[in-house]
C-alpha cells in the first residue's frame, strides 16, 4: 500500500522490467492510471498491465474509491495526489525516468498532476470541504497559472513530476453531457441512487460532498505541463468524448511539446485499447521520456 500527502491508502503493483540484468535506474517506468470504475485488478487494466510489461517497468494502482484503494473518489480533482504517490514510489525504487499513462479519468489526472506538480499542497484537505450535496459551479483554481516558474521534468522537490505523459480517451472540460454514456455516468456521480448502484454495483465509493470549487479543468492544465512532452490519444468511435475534446486539448498545449494522435476505429480507453495501440504508446514513452 501507498500512502499519499492526505494521508490516503493506495493498492499497488510494480512489474519490473522484462530485460534481465538490468538496473532500474536505466529503465523506463510506466505508472498507469485507470478509468472511473476501474481498479488494479480490473481485467482491463490487467491487461493493459501486460502488454506494457512486455517493454520495460510497469506500476498499477486503484484511485481512492476503487478496488482496495481507501478513501471515496473526487471524479479526478484530488486523484492527483494518488498519482503522485505511484511516481514516488517508482523513483524510490530506482527509475529516473517515468511516464505516466491514464485512460479517461485517469487521462484527465495525468494531464493534472503534471501540471500540478509541486504544488499539490494547494490542494485542500478533505476535511476543510463542507458536506452537503454541490448545487452550483465556482471558478477553477489556477495554481500554476499565475505566472510563477515551473519545475523541470522529474525534478519536482518531492520527486512526483514525470518526464512524459500520455493521456488517452481523456475529457477536455467538466460538467460534460453530451452523450448517453457520459449523462450515465453524471447520474451514478451526483445522485444518492447512482452512488448507490457505483458502490455495490460497480466497486465504487464517491464522495458525496462533491467539489466546492472546480477543479482545474485539463484543458487549462495541458499549457503548464511543458516542456514535459505530452501525448493524447483518442479514438474517433469514442462514445463518451467527441472528437472537441482531444483537439481541444491539442490546442492548448505547447505545439513544440505534444503531440495528437487521432485512432481509427478505437472506442473509449483501456477496455478497447488494441495490443498494437498500447506498443506504440510503449514506445513513443521510451522515447521521449
């Protein structure tokens, strides 16, 4: 189990790499963030677990809320400081180089935490939150939009910021409804009865008190990941984010540090990622990591 900064117990794996003989130091490290609703021993993520495994270091791990993860999840705001945890932990373990991967929420997080990085103790104690249900919208925190200068790749002071990102079947912007999936998932997010059926139906537990200020939307978030090199992924059959979403993104990003890859045929996230799709992101993380 990891522990994060608010004080939050993470189930983990780590998978070292296949190449025999080999010191981590020299190796790449993939920490994967799932989708809502998945967990470290969810066959999707499995999955994906495997075919990265096939390539170098791999760290697995459930959000707060998901498998034997504690906590209840926040829907990707304070899931940053479960993603911090997870590089931590590999750079403990001796990779100075470290890539992080997120599939749909789990895309938005890395997206977020990168940008983040050093400064997730502006992130608010869930004790601070007052309960009761969200009933409006406020201004998104800006955190590092306020012109103060960044942290290198991987040179956060606590060691969490990674030297390469991907994001894949990631959102651009909160409150999205658009699709039947999407307005789906707002239900099982917002409503007793949806949470109701995320927890005993899906293995789910979310908070109910909701978020009393937006969290930086990754739209925002993907300008202050440079010069730490960004991929989206997205599918163009992706039935809970439109194609809006990745170009967004795309566009807010630093052109010199990122990169889009728009999928033919590719659904929505780890469940319909094809084995080649996750060798190529394998590779395009070794190299530019």
């Amino acid at each position: 189990m990891l522990l994060t900064d608010d004080g939050v117990s993470i189930e983990a794996r780590y998978e070292p790499s296949p190449a025999s003989g080999t010191e981590p130091s020299g190796r790449l490290a993939l920490v994967v963030g799932h989708g809502f609703t998945g967990a470290l021993e969810r066959p999707a993520l499995r999955r994906v677990a495997s075919a990265f495994h096939q390539h170098t270091a791999v760290i697995t791990f459930s959000f707060r809320g998901h498998g034997r993860s504690g906590g209840r999840s926040t829907v990707g705001d304070r899931e940053v400081l479960d993603l911090a945890a997870a590089v931590r932990w590999a750079r403990r373990l001796g990779h100075r180089r470290v890539a992080t991967v997120g599939f749909s929420m789990g895309g938005s997080v890395v997206i977020r935490q990168a940008a983040l990085s050093g400064k997730t103790d502006q992130i608010r104690p869930m004790q601070d939150i007052p309960h009761g249900e969200r009933t409006g919208r406020s201004p998104g925190r800006t955190d590092r939009m306020n012109g103060e200068p960044t942290t290198a790749p991987g040179e956060a002071a606590d060691g969490a910021a990674p030297d390469a990102v991907v994001s894949v079947s990631a959102p651009a912007r909160w409150y999205y409804r658009g699709t039947a999936p999407m307005r789906r998932v707002h239900w099982a997010v917002t409503r007793p009865a949806g949470r109701l059926v995320s927890r005993y139906g899906l293995g789910t537990r979310i908070d109910p008190r909701g978020w009393d200020v937006d969290p930086l939307p990754p739209v925002a978030a993907a300008p202050l990941i440079a010069p730490t090199p960004l991929l989206i992924v997205h599918g163009d059959r992706d039935p809970y984010f439109p194609l809006d979403h990745p170009r967004m993104l795309a566009s807010a990003a630093d052109p010199a540090t990122s990169e889009l890859w728009i999928e033919p045929g590719f659904g929505h996230a780890e469940t319909a990622a094809s084995p080649a799709l996750l060798t190529r992101i394998a590779d395009w993380a070794a190299a530019n990591a």
